[in-house]
C-alpha cells in the first residue's frame, strides 16, 4: 500500500503507510501525575449553519470522545481552548457542554475539569461586569462537580489598568470558589487577544503578578497551567510555587521534559496534544510510575514533532490538526469543525500531520486513515 502526497513545491512523492497501529492498552489509574487531555467538539456536519452562527455540535460523538480519553486513564479538561472557546464556541454552547460532560463523567467515573471564562461578554465591559460573567460560570461549573479552570479572559484583559485590577478580580473569584481550583495563563501566541495579562507585557513582571495571586490564596488553588511554550519560565514557576500547588504543563513544545522533571520537581500535564496522543501519552505516564524515566522519554520525545508541527504559527489553530486526526482516527465521521475552522490550515500542513501521526502508529486501523487521506486528497485535486 502506498500513497502519494504533495510537497509545498507541488510535488508529489510516494509514501508508505504503517500497516499495524502501536500497541498500547488501558492499564492502572496513573499514580505518579495528575494528566488531564483539553478534548476537542465534534461539529455536526448536517447542520445548516454558517461560521459565524451559533455552534452545532454532534453530542453523541462529542461524549463519546471524552469517553475514550477517560477509558485510557486520562482526565478530560473540558470547554477549553481546545474545544474552540472563543473560536467558534460560543458560552451557550461552552455552557451545555459543560453540563453534559459533567453528567458523563459522573456515570463512568471519570476525572473532569471545565474552563470558567467570560466570554457571554461580547463588548466592552467594566470591571464589574467581568467579575459577574466569571461568577456565572464558575457557578455553573460547580453545580456539575466538576473543578474550576479559571481561565484567562479576554474581556479582563481589554478592561484592566494594571496588576492590581488582576489581583482584586482573582482575589474576589478565589475567596468566592468551593474547592481548589487551577488557574490558567494562556499566552498571546495562543489568544493574541491575551497580550500583556496580569498587567504587563513584560513576562517577568506578568509572573510576579501572578505568583503573588497564588501566595495570597495557596489554599483555593490545586494548580496552575502555564501555556507560554518556554519550558525554562515554567521551570521557574514551578519552583516557586506554594507547596501543595501543582503545575500543570501546558507547553505543547516541551512536555516530554517538564512532565518528567528534575531534581527539584516536576509538572502534571493539561494538554491540548494529549487529545490525539492520548492512548500514547497514557502509556507513556504508566511507565513513569515505574520510575523508567528514560522509558518515558522514549515513548514521548518522539511525538514532539508531530505537536510543534500542529501548534506552529499561527498556533491558535492548532484544533484543525486535531479535530483533522481525529477523523483520520475513527473517532468522528467526517472533517467538519464549529465555525468553519477546517479551513485554517493548508494541504501540505495536512498531509505532514497524516505523515507524522502514522509513523508513530496513531490510527487504530490505518488503512482508514490512508483512506481517508486519499479522499482529502482527491478533493484538492491529488490523484492517486
């Protein structure tokens, strides 16, 4: 079996997929990191909608995805950047989805966080009116059991004048939460919308800011996610944490390295790749338990590749590429995304992703991914 796939110059050249996907299985509960996958929506195809519309999601293959993350061992990090928040879900949807995801992971046992964000603000809003919308959906989230992702938002980042308004929101939102919650920095590369969070530009001054909202508050805080792609800053933030307050790895570049650690620490994991690595990254955390470090690495460092090619600039579009394996995988029926995004990256950067999860032997069955990826193909115009 063979395939041909376009090179950037227009070229065409002969590619030969694997016949047998890597052979990994569900095992034990992870004893030695807390990993959670952010999990992408599936868009229903048949719906007649527009990019601008309110989201159409295919809720049965929607849960059913999350299903096959908790089966594998890992938590599911729900209405998330990855699940387009901002990008084509709207909170309507980003609420019901919360409330259905709650309800599944309740009946299958499964761990859950959800995002809490602003983003039913859709002008300009004072700084009261950004503290409320947070309210509301930490509310909401709360009343599924699921924990609080408080995420950065793009309306407190348009409305605040400096650290301090950061401090008094956080401060305001943390004394108010139930439980433990994990705060999220989401960098400019990720939401350009999010430049100069905590009040800086300057990420020196922006860490200090945000160390000292976890300081004041150590006991109302599981964790933190840092998604800046510097593993040296997260390092740093790591180190200087309270004890008892996890990291969470958000750096999509660099996590085989800072999941693993050092002499000095390590960091959990909340990952947006972890959707498509994760029967991969499951195995891969079950022999770190072992104390097989460099087991670990070699399962790992070789999907590397494969994320900075999915989260390559622009990264905000890094959802194509997975929603894209996804499909390739089995996991949804078609190549379809809420607000059109499927559009958003080009046929060559499609045809490296098919390339690069194949040779790590991510499709379960992959002659359906070579199928599917001729009929792409064929749609732009490669004959095979």
């Amino acid at each position: 079996m063979t395939i041909r796939l376009p090179l950037p110059d227009g070229s065409l050249r002969t590619y030969e997929p694997r016949t047998e996907p890597l052979a990994v299985t569900p095992g034990a509960p992870f004893t030695s990191r807390t990993v959670f996958s952010a999990a992408h929506v599936v868009a229903d195809p048949f719906a007649d909608t527009s990019p601008d519309a309110p989201a159409a999601v295919d809720w049965d293959a929607t849960l059913a995805f999350r299903r096959h993350l908790w089966s594998h061992g890992l938590g599911v990090a729900e209405a998330m950047d990855t699940a387009q928040r901002g990008m084509g879900l709207d909170w309507a949807g980003a609420a019901e989805l919360i409330r259905r995801s709650g309800a599944e992971a309740k009946a299958v046992g499964g761990r859950i966080a959800c995002g809490v964000g602003t983003d039913q603000l859709t002008g300009p809003a004072t700084l009261a009116e950004v503290r409320a919308a947070y309210e509301e959906q930490l509310a909401l989230v709360e009343e599924t059991g699921a924990q609080a992702i408080l995420m950065a938002s793009r309306a407190l980042a348009a409305a605040a004048s400096g650290p301090e308004d950061y401090l008094d929101v956080y401060g305001h939102l943390l004394r108010q939460a139930s439980e433990p919650v994990v705060l999220h920095w989401l960098g400019p590369m990720f939401d350009p919308a999010l430049e100069g969070y905590w009040g800086s530009s300057d990420l020196d001054a922006a860490t200090g800011t945000f160390l000292e909202v976890i300081a004041a508050h150590p006991d109302k805080v599981d964790g933190i996610k840092v998604s800046l792609l510097e593993a040296r800053r997260e390092i740093d933030i790591r180190r200087r944490l309270p004890g008892g307050v996890r990291c969470y790895t958000g750096d999509d570049f660099n996590y085989p390295e800072l999941i693993a650690g050092d002499e000095q620490g390590f960091s959990h994991a909340l990952l947006g790749i972890f959707d498509p690595l994760g029967p991969l990254a499951a195995e891969a955390v079950r022999v770190l338990d072992t104390g097989d470090t460099a087991g670990f690495r070699g399962l790992l460092d070789p999907t590397v590749e494969l994320s900075r090619h999915l989260f390559q600039t622009p990264t905000r579009f890094y959802k194509t590429g997975v929603v894209f394996l996804a499909w390739l995988a089995g996991h949804q029926s078609h190549f379809t995304m809420v607000g059109g995004l499927q559009s958003a990256r080009s046929l060559p950067h499609f045809t490296r992703a098919y390339e690069l999860a194949d040779g790590l032997g991510l499709f379960p069955d992959p002659k359906l991914a070579e199928d599917r990826m001729k009929t792409l193909l064929a749609l732009y115009g490669v004959n095979q």
